[in-house]
C-alpha cells in the first residue's frame, strides 16, 4: 500500500521586520544598550536585539520585547503597542502558540486604529489573518486579509508588496487555488531578490516550494528547498534550517530515497525539541513513523506516529492530527486490526470535517466583492462630499443610477443562477438515464445467466446423468474383452467429468449457495474449489455481512470479486491472494482484493478490456469508486467503495 506523504509546514513571512544574527553586530547593540537613555530609541533597540535573538533564542526574544513594551509605555511611546505584538506574535508563531499570537493580533487592530495610521493598520489585519490561517480558518483569514489590502494599496513599498504577495500565495494553496497560489508566489520571490533580506527570500521560496509539493510536482518543489536550505544554513537560522529540511526530507521520502529521508527527520527533530518548535516536531516524528513503515518495522512506526500524535493534540495543530490519525489507521490496517483502523480513521474524517470547507472558494471570492464595494463607497462619499451643495435633482439622479445598476446586476445574477440550476437538471437527468441502463442491462446478463444455468442444470444435466445410467447397465450385460472393457471404463470416466464441468459451469453462471447462503459462505466455497491442488492460497475475511443484503446487490458483488480473483490467479503469479469484504453501519461497504505477485504497469494495461470494463460498471451501479494500485514486482491492489442505498 502506498504511502501517504505528508505536507511540510508552510512559514508564513509575517509583516514584521525580522533580522540576522551576527554575533558582532548583537554585541555592538548589547553594548550601544548598556548606555542608552530611557526614551523611544531604548524602546527601538531593545525591539532590534530581541530581533537577533529570534534565530537562536526565542524565550529571550520574548523577554526583550516585553521589556520595550514596559519602557515605551513608562515613557509615553504612542507606537509601543503595535511594535511590541507584531515582534511578539512573530516568535509565538514560530513556537507554535497560535491561540495566544491571534489574541494579541486582534488587539494589535484595536492599537492601530487608534493611531490613524495605515502602514500599521494593514499589518496588523495581515497578522491577524495569519494567525487564522494557521488555525486553519480560512474564512476569517480571507476576511482579514482582504481588510488590510485595503489599506496596503496606499502604501507604496516594496518589502510590504513582496510579504503580502507571500502570505497571498498561503492563502490560495491553503485554498487548493494552486494558479494564483504560483502567480503570487513567484512574485513574491522576485521582489524578495531585489530586497537584501536572505531570511525573508528563503521563507518565500520555502512557501513556493511548498505549493509546487502539493501539486504533486515534487522535482519542481526540490529545486526551490534546496536553495532556501542553502541560505538557512548560511544564515545559521535554526527555525528556518528545521523546515527547509523538513520539506527536503518530504521529496527525498517520495523518491524512495529513505534512508537520507530518515537522517533530515531525525536532524529536524533534535532541533525541533531543543528549540521548542512543536509543529516541526510533529512533522519528524510522522516523517520518522512512514520511514519504519516502509522498513517494515511496524511497532516502530506505530512509537513514532503516537508521538507525533500527541504533540499535535498537545499544541493544538489540527492539521498535523488530521495526519497523524491517517497514519494510524494505515498502520493498524496493514497489522489486520481493522477495529481500531476503523476507529482512528473515523477521528480522521470528524477532524477533517471541521477543517476542510468546500465553501472557502466561494467566500473568499464574495468577500474581494464585498471590499471592492466598500472602496466603490468610498469614492461615492467622497464624490459626494464635493457635490453635497449640488440640487436635488443630482442626487436623485445618481440614486436612480445606482439603483438601476443594483436591479440589473441582480437580474443578470438571478438568470445565471436559473440556468446553472436547469444545466445542472439536464446533467442529473442524464446521468439517471445512464445508471438505468446500466441496471437493465447486468440484471439482463444476471438473469440470463441464471436461465443458461438452470438449462444446464436441469436438462443437460439430467440427459448426461441418463446416459450415464444406461451405459452402467449395458456393462453388466455386456461381455467385453479386456481391451474393449477398458475402453468403455474410459468413457464411462469422461462422462463423469463432462458432468462434473457442467455443474461447475452452471455453478459459476449462478451458484445456488449464493442464493441460500449468501455471500461470505458463497465466496468462501468458490475460493476453496480454486485452490483445490494448487499452490497458492486465498485468504477470505467479512465483516458486517451478517445480515442479507438485496440479491441482485449480493450477485453484483459476487461477480466483482470473482472476476478480481480470476484476474489474479490466470495474470499475477501469485501464491497468495487476500480478499476483504467490510461493511460498515452507515451502508459503506469496502472490498479489497491484493495479491503478491508479479504485479504490472496499471498505465499499460487495456482499459477496454472486458473483465476491467464488467467490474467498473458493477462498482458505477452501486454508486463506488475504484482504486488499483499496482508495481512490477510488488504485487497489485484493488480497492472498491460503494455507498449502498438502505433497500440494498
């Protein structure tokens, strides 16, 4: 079974000022300190060391920003506020305390627009949407962010454009938008190249290596981690070198390159703990745990994935749960104990729920509406300002012209929507149409299958057992020389397999222990009869097959799995072959077929051929979808989930 890479964390390059550390430079401020008189550029310096100390010592950055707050307040400093939390929401970012970062971001706001000042109001809405981004609601991130472009687009500075190109790219890869995810991104990079600022390129390229991960272009991804890697280890910032690493070892992991793999997640967890950077840490156990998994090494990668697991639930960081929990279920599937898969993978699905909105697209698009129209309002009151002592006449007259535009917009609004709903019936109706077809037409083949069946059964069946009978009682009647009794001993013997494959004939077209029986006892019969003087084996396991389902969707299922198993023992090689039939209480049903053997390109196979082609209509009618993964000389899986309706 493949193994599910997971995403690196994505560093999002805050509107804060940060700086690198030379230790000749942070011993010239420690010095300019020791001197320095209590007024506003103690506050700025005290800010500009604890700046230096984000790389190496994020508790004594903190310390010194708290310090600059104490002072710029002592001394009356109107920025202290807004200075100190974009600085120290920066290192609660980088700490992974994203709750009490959002409590100060929002106060941040408050402090701004006190101060009437747009460069701080606009930072302050983008740190506040980050924060939500990394709690992963992307809705008040959209919200917020789209309040402080509103205020940027009157700055004219280019470190701002580039970060807000960057936290722009997060946005829409957090969004699966991958198009304005690259096009904002590879702005951001370029304005950050014209900048001398290493540690924010590195971020940048970091971030849009990250969306080029998620598209699944892993070569491209690799070129832009190496060289923010590069530039993290020539700056010596520990955080950044722990996530360029982390995204090295997610591409390194997806070239089966394991073992270099295994020595970035071990070297991202040691600097992980010793720099408290819970996120990281989750990550590199999790990289660690799918290293042991395809080691083998269950009990190992079972350690690991609990680890990471607990640190997630410990640090509030739903997305890495969501992860962490997928692992888990993979893991306890693959030792058989489908109970607690089920169960983790149930915990998985309730996270994901509360995560992933379908509606973030739509509400981020309706939110850049409702602000376009908020600056439209505000040229409107301006332009109204400059004609409040114009007549009446010219005010109703515009009124009259936003209103009409108003009633067109929304007339043209409401015929789209009518005829996006009318394509949308034709469509269901088509697809209604095809499903019937498809249903007239494997009830058509079952119930001719059952007919020939019975034919056989009954008819020529009964004539061969006749004739049988007649040529037994000729022999005590006849002498026969012992040449001539054996020949006719001989056809005696071919009569009686010509019998036997009838019935096993009719047997497959419909077997009556399916009909009686149902189907775990049917499959279970038909298994055994094909290994009967073989030397492979089949292994069989049900569960929630207690209770009968409808017959024709117990014969769709049947006909699935044997023409699964048939494909395996003619085409694979294989000398041992599992099949697993789940079905669980909210009338999934899951159907797993594997086999080790000598496994194949799914790319070149034919995709019209007719057993493929049966068992995709037989999944299509019973409203799944099928996933074969396959490898030369790995073996071949097959899995199938149908939502069976409640009178199946």
């Amino acid at each position: 079974m493949a193994v599910k890479f997971f995403w690196s964390v994505l560093f999002f390059c805050l509107l804060h000022s940060g700086a690198l550390a030379q230790p000749a430079l942070l011993d010239s401020l420690q010095h300019e300190l020791k001197g320095a008189k209590e007024d506003q550029n103690k506050v700025l310096l005290l800010i500009r060391i604890g700046q230096e100390y984000e790389q190496t010592d994020l508790e004594k950055a903190k310390s010194l920003y708290r310090q600059a707050r104490a002072l710029g307040h002592k001394i009356g400093y109107p920025e202290t506020e807004v200075k100190f939390i974009s600085n120290y929401t920066f290192a609660l970012n980088m700490q992974g305390r994203l709750d009490s970062s959002l409590y100060w971001n929002l106060k941040a706001i408050e402090e701004a627009e006190k101060l009437k000042n747009n460069e701080h109001i606009a930072k302050a809405y983008f740190n506040t949407g980050t924060s939500y981004q990394y709690l992963s609601d992307y809705q008040s991130a959209a919200e917020y962010y789209q309040k402080g472009l509103t205020y940027f687009e009157k700055i004219d500075n280019l470190r701002y454009s580039a970060q807000a190109n960057d936290i722009l790219q997060n946005l829409y890869n957090s969004t699966r938008q991958f198009d304005k995810a690259i096009l904002h991104g590879k702005k951001a990079v370029a304005q950050f190249r014209n900048l001398d600022d290493p540690k924010l390129l590195a971020y940048s390229l970091t971030n849009l290596g990250a969306t080029y991960g998620k598209m699944n272009l892993k070569d491209s991804s690799f070129i832009f981690h190496k060289e923010a890697d590069e530039i993290a280890k020539k700056i010596g910032d520990e955080i950044l070198i722990a996530t360029t690493e982390l995204n090295l070892a997610d591409v390194y992991l997806w070239r089966k390159q394991y073992e270099i793999a295994k020595q970035y997640f071990q070297s991202v967890l040691q600097r992980a703990r010793k720099n408290d950077l819970p996120g990281s840490e989750t990550n590199a156990l999790r990289g660690l745990s799918y290293y042991y998994q395809q080691a083998g090494d269950y009990a190992m990668a079972k350690k690991y994935a609990q680890d990471a697991l607990i640190v997630s639930e410990k640090n509030n960081i739903p997305e890495s749960r969501v992860l962490n929990l997928d692992q888990l279920s993979d893991l306890a599937y693959m030792e058989r104990d489908a109970d607690l898969g089920n169960e983790y993978a149930t915990k998985m699905s309730q996270l994901q729920d509360s995560l992933l909105n379908v509606e973030i697209v739509t509400t981020t698009i309706n939110i850049e509406k409702k602000y376009e129209l908020d600056k439209k309002n505000d040229q409107i009151k301006i332009q109204e300002e400059r004609i409040k002592q114009q007549k009446l006449f010219n005010v109703i007259l515009i009124g009259g012209i936003v209103a009409l535009l108003l009633v067109a917009f929304l007339s043209y609004r409401n015929y789209n929507n009518r005829k996006k709903l009318q394509q949308q019936r034709i469509t269901e109706l088509e697809t209604e149409k095809q499903l019937l077809a498809t249903q007239s037409l494997l009830q058509g083949q079952e119930a001719e299958r059952s007919r020939i069946a019975k034919d056989l059964h009954d008819g020529l069946g009964g004539l061969l057992s006749g004739v049988k009978l007649q040529l037994g009682a000729m022999k005590g009647n006849l002498i026969l020389s012992e040449e001539n009794g054996q020949a006719f001993n001989r056809a005696l013997d071919k009569l009686d397999e010509s019998i036997s494959e009838m019935r096993r004939v009719a047997h497959n077209m419909m077997p009556e222990t399916l009909l009686h029986f149902g189907l775990p006892k049917a499959l279970q019969d038909y298994t055994e009869g094909l290994m009967q003087q073989q030397a492979f084996t089949i292994e069989c396991t049900f569960k929630g097959l207690e209770q009968r389902m409808s017959q024709s969707t117990e014969v769709m299922i049947y006909r699935m799995v044997q023409e699964l198993i048939n494909n395996a023992v003619k085409h694979s090689g294989a000398s041992n072959i599992l099949v697993q039939i789940i079905r669980h209480s909210n009338r999934q049903l899951n159907i797993t077929v594997e086999d080790n053997g000598k496994g194949f390109i799914p790319e070149q196979i034919k995709q019209n051929a007719a057993g493929l082609r049966s068992v995709k209509s037989r999944v299509e009618y019973l409203n799944g979808k099928m996933d074969l993964q396959s490898e030369p000389g790995k073996g071949t899986s097959v899995y199938i989930e149908c939502d069976l309706k409640e009178d199946e």
